[in-house]
C-alpha cells in the first residue's frame, strides 16, 4: 500500500519530510507554493522549492488560478528536479480561494480542466492533482473531474474527501473514491486523503473503497511514526508498540536540528514551536515543559530542557503512555 505525505502550509518542509521518510513515507509533497510567488521570484516561494536526495520521491505543489503564471511556475519547478508536479485544487482557505486558486476553482470544472491541461504542456515532468470532492454537498462532480483530468494528461488524483465548505469539520466521505474507481475510463492511480488516522483506517481506504493508497497529512504531525505503524499493521495484522519517550525526543531532536540547518537559527527555532505539543500530547504535566520549549531560543538550550523532560518522565513511577488525540490545525491539510 502506497503511503503519501500530504502537501501542509508551514508543516511539510524539508526537516519535517526528513522525518516522515525516515519512518517510512513513500512519496513526499512540498507545501503548496504561489505560482504568483515563484514568478516574482519572492524568497519564501523559491526556499520552498528545496528538495534533497534522502526524501526522494518528492512532488512539489503549486497553485494558481491564472494560466500564464501556473505555466511559467511549472517550468521553474522542472528545474529543481523533483519526481513529479502536484496541483493544489483543494486548499479552502479563504485568501487562497478568493483568487480563484486552491479549492476555489472547484466552482468552474471547465477552467479548472483548461488550466490542467496547460501545465501538463508546459512541463515534462508527470503532473499530479490534489483536490477535494466538489465546492459543496450539491456541486460534487469528482467523478467527472478525474476523468477529465486523466483526459488532458495527470498521471494520478489524490481526494480529500470533504467539500470545501465543509472545510475539516465532520466526515471525510470516502464513498466517492468507491465511484470514482468504479468509472471503467478510469485508469489513473486514485489516492484517498482525509480522516486517516490509524492503520484499520488506511486499509479501510484501500480495501473497502478501493483507493489505490493513503495519503496521511494531520495525523502525521507529530506523529511520523504513523507511517511505519501502518506499513506493520498491513504486514502483521498486529499494532506496532507505540514510539518510546526516546523515540519521541530523538525524532524532536532531529527535527529541531534539520530545522536549523535548513532555517537558520532564529527561524529554525521558530518555526519548530508549533511542534512540541504534538510531539508530546498525552503526556501528563507535559505543558510545563511545552512552555520553557518555546520560550527557549537557542538549540543549545531546547535540548537542555528536552533532555530534562526525558528525566522527569523516566523518573515516574508506573508511567502510562495515553495516546494522543490528535492535534487538528485547520487550514494545514488542505
């Protein structure tokens, strides 16, 4: 079973795909990156685009919603070499929609499909899309959509399966990866996205509504450890042992530590903070600690206090991990 890190703004760079990787991700996206930004060659936009060879296969996401400046973005993200090109058709944040961009242009198929089919000719790289079910409950045209898209040249679909009015509240509705699977024109891989949080759910996705693999995006914060938890379930049938206190902090360290080389110090740092709870949810009297981490700022003294952290717990008696209710940051897994 394919197992794909979703494109998240602020979560899926470089040190956080390291992770993902390292645990067992097989395919990596970027966050998804302004074709308006990398045109106008804006510095955030072009740090985005960097990719190294311990993450391959990595697609590098765009989103627009004006053809020239999609085109001309896809020919610089050819340079940068990834594996493929993604597009974003399913972000629903507001400033994104508002431009016609991300799930924003889920209102107009037809331009949506126009669009496709001119990046598709702008680059050679395989172009992918991401996008959600439709605009709202009485717009889903997601059948049609993949088929289409498939017709002017995407070599795979991943769905998250809300509408973008729904945003992330209530259930993914993975029915409609069943329907799309079942078009006979459809020959495309289907990927299904939303609401996968644990292995019976990764499975269900694949073996009861018959998409070609999961796509994990908020249940991995945190949490890269969910990929390789996965990949033993399906091997085994068994759970995998939930990560250790020392697993915990060595994949917090190292994020901190690629963070900081990829980031620089005083961005690396601050850009980690919205890391640590995850890292630790369910911990008891782990907020104490989560408040020195992010008040912290310098590396040297983070792994001080991730180091007492370790000693503090190691030194409770009859310590009982609680799995953690997911962190949910809206706007991340679009």
């Amino acid at each position: 079973m394919p197992l794909l890190l979703a494109p998240m703004e602020d979560v899926s760079d470089p040190p956080f795909r390291h992770l993902c990787k390292k645990y067992g991700a097989d395919l990596l996206y970027t966050e998804f990156i302004s074709s308006e930004g990398l045109i106008r060659d804006a510095k955030k936009s072009m740090k985005k685009l960097d990719i190294y060879d311990d993450e391959r296969p990595v697609g590098i996401q765009i989103f627009g919603g004006e053809e020239d400046a999609m085109m001309r973005s896809a020919e610089i993200v050819e340079a940068a070499k990834p594996e493929l090109l993604d597009i974003n058709y399913g972000c629903p944040v507001k400033n994104v929609v508002c431009r016609n961009a991300g799930a924003g242009i889920l209102r107009d198929i037809d331009k949506m499909v126009k669009l496709t089919a001119a990046i598709v000719k702008a680059t050679k790289l395989p172009v992918t899309v991401k996008t959600r079910l439709g605009w709202d409950d009485n717009s889903i045209r997601i059948v049609e959509v993949a088929e289409r898209l498939q017709d002017v040249g995407i070599h795979a679909i991943s769905i998250h399966c809300r509408t973008k009015h729904q945003l992330y509240t209530g259930k993914a509705n993975w029915e409609w990866l069943t329907k799309v699977k079942e078009n006979p024109r459809l020959r495309i891989p289907v990927f299904g996205n939303g609401d996968i949080t644990t292995p019976e759910k990764a499975i269900e996705v694949v073996n009861k509504y018959g998409a070609d693999g999961a796509m994990i995006g908020r249940a991995s914060i945190g949490h890269p450890f969910i990929f390789r938890e996965i990949k033993h379930f399906v091997k085994t049938g068994e759970h995998l042992a939930p990560p250790t206190l020392a697993e915990r902090l060595d994949a917090c360290k190292l994020h901190l530590t690629k963070s900081v080389e990829w980031k620089g110090e005083k961005l690396g740092i601050l850009e980690m903070r919205r890391h640590y709870a995850p890292y630790f949810a369910g911990y008891p009297n782990a907020r104490v600690f989560r408040t020195r981490l992010v008040m912290a700022d310098t590396p040297a003294d983070i792994f001080e206090i991730l180091n007492e952290l370790e000693t503090y717990y190691n030194r409770e008696e009859n310590l009982q991990f609680a799995t953690a209710e997911k962190i949910v940051y809206e706007g991340l897994d679009a």
